[in-house]
C-alpha cells in the first residue's frame, strides 16, 4: 500500500508521531533554488487504510506512560525490563526498527523474567528507536524504546 502527500519534487522528509497520535511529516517541495516547506499530519488509520489504530496511554501528573505496559529502563543500551500489568501468558513479542521492520518475534514466556516482568537484551541492535509490540488474545499494545 502506498501513500502520496506530495507527488512532485521534494526532498528532505522527516517523520515523527505527534503526542495525539497522528504522524507528523515535514518535507519541502520546489526546484533548484525555491523551496517551500510544508508540514503535514495524519493518522495511522489513514495511512495504513484501517489495518492499525492508534490507543492512546494514560499520562499520569509526571509524564510518565501509563499503560498496560511499561518498559524500562529507557533509553537503554541493554537489557530492557518489560512489566505487563497482567501476565504475559502465551504473549508474543515483537521488536521492530523505526522504518517498521521486523527486527524480533518470540515468545515473550521464553524470555528471562517471571509472570509480569520480562527481560529482552537491546545490546545486539544498533542505536536508534524501536517498538516493542505485545500481543495476546484479548489485546495488542506497543512502547517506543530508544537504543542508545
């Protein structure tokens, strides 16, 4: 599937998700030397046609993500402690890169830890950000981590 925002010459692109949720993407269109920059939004419902939905997570007084999830230490250059608010049971685990590539999937019961709290080791990755995906039956929710 593909999305156009922009079909003529432009350069320059940079991505982000918004606090709300939507996609930011900043870009600059033009030849030579006039160039126009533009900043533009979207949601992950449009931009995958309904496949993925954004939930958004509770933010408590400090900042801090509240969720069914929590990971930490973040950023990490190591291991990552993953703590479910309910057990992980027949979870799976999935790590992708910031592109969206598939960088692991496994079982999160065969990872070190006990039934709430998992361990996964970033050290084998390059910097940059990563999503840890946690899905079961009855839900699926994700956490960005950033590799340092």
């Amino acid at each position: 599937m593909r999305k156009t925002i922009y079909s003529g010459a432009s350069a320059y692109s940079s991505l982000c998700v918004l606090p709300d949720g939507t996609i930011g993407l900043y870009y600059e269109v033009g030849e030579y030397e006039i160039y126009q920059m533009y900043f533009v939004r979207f949601s992950l419902d449009w931009l995958t046609d309904g496949a993925d939905h954004f939930s958004p997570v509770g933010i408590d007084n400090n900042g801090t993500e509240q969720g069914s999830l929590q990971l930490f230490p973040n950023p990490s250059d190591g291991i990552i402690n993953i703590v479910a608010a309910d057990e992980f049971s027949d979870s799976m685990l999935e790590l992708t890169n910031a592109e969206g590539k598939l960088m692991f999937r496994g079982r999160a019961s065969e990872m070190a830890g006990d039934a709430r709290q998992r361990q996964f080791d970033l050290s084998g990755y390059p910097a940059g950000l990563y999503f840890v995906h946690l899905t079961d039956n009855a839900h699926a929710e994700m956490i960005k981590v950033v590799r340092q």
